[in-house]
C-alpha cells in the first residue's frame, strides 16, 4: 500500500514523501516536519483530508500555517487545491462536513454504550494494572523498578504507581 501511495505522490510531482502511520493523540512528527520543509510557492500535496487533520479547527489551522509561509495544500481524495479560491471554499466545506460526520458517529456510539450498559451488556475494558496487582508488588519487593515492571508485565509505568500507592 505505501509503495503505491509513494507512487501516486510521485507523479504528482512531490520531491519529498512523508509518512506516518499514528494514533489521533500522538505527536506527529512527520507532518510537523513537512510543514517546516514548506518554502513560498511549495504545495503541501496530502492523500486524503480525513488523514491530515483530526478535526475542522485542526485542519484549519494547519492550512493556516500553510498559507502563513507561502504554500498551498492539495488534497488528492477528494480533489481540492487551496491555491485557488474554489479550492479554498471546498476546502472549508468538506472539512465542515467531516467535523459533523464524527460527531454524529461519536453521539450514536454514547447512545450505543448507554443502552448496552443499561442492558448489562456493555461493561468496558476489563482492567489489566489491577489483575497484576500481586505481581507488580512482588517484583517492587524484588527492587525491580517501574518501568521494568511495567515492561515485564506489559502494562504502563503510571498503572505500575497506582497499583503501588494503593
């Protein structure tokens, strides 16, 4: 899949491919570092909006700091180039469009979760940090340090000090 996306960012004809594959919560180095490679007259060419931006203001605000040093941005899926005025107005449409997409799927998920927890049916994630409770306090005892023990146990340095401080 990457080779034929490098490809299509090719013939378009970009000099530099970036690529991340990152949850919507972590940094984004990659994008971060396109932005900076930006010169006045460069186009920032992006494969698909829903993958750029994790919201309508965050879209907004990286086309923003696109245009601040000169560039523009083209959206491959659906076509849009905010070099133009068109562009710019399609641009802020679909971006509308996404925003109020998710928070539609979003609403019927809390709807969703709701009715199963009034049910019974839905009881979330069964909680792994305190399932290894004797485990974490034994390896503690042993002098392993937290983030060996939460490495050893495969669950997070913070969860390590919660079970501990309890």
């Amino acid at each position: 899949m990457m080779a034929q996306l490098r490809q299509l960012l090719e013939r378009e004809g970009c000099e530099e491919v970036f690529s991340e594959q990152v949850s919507s919560v972590e940094h984004r180095g990659q994008l971060d570092a396109a932005l900076r490679m930006l010169r006045r007259g460069d186009t920032l060419v992006i494969t698909r909006l829903d993958r750029f931006a994790r919201s309508l203001g965050h879209a907004l605000c990286l086309e923003n700091k696109i245009t601040e040093r000169g560039a523009n941005l083209k959206i491959l899926d659906p076509n849009i180039d905010t070099g133009t005025p068109t562009g710019r107005l399609l641009f802020s449409m679909i971006g509308a469009i996404a925003q109020f997409e998710r928070e539609i799927m979003l609403e019927r998920q809390r709807e969703g979760i709701a009715k199963a927890r009034a049910e019974g049916k839905y009881k979330g994630r069964a909680p792994t940090a305190r399932a290894k409770a004797t485990e974490v306090k034994a390896l503690r005892e042993q002098g392993v340090g937290a983030a060996e023990i939460a490495r050893q146990l495969k669950i997070g340095r913070a969860s390590v000090y919660r079970v501990l401080a309890a």
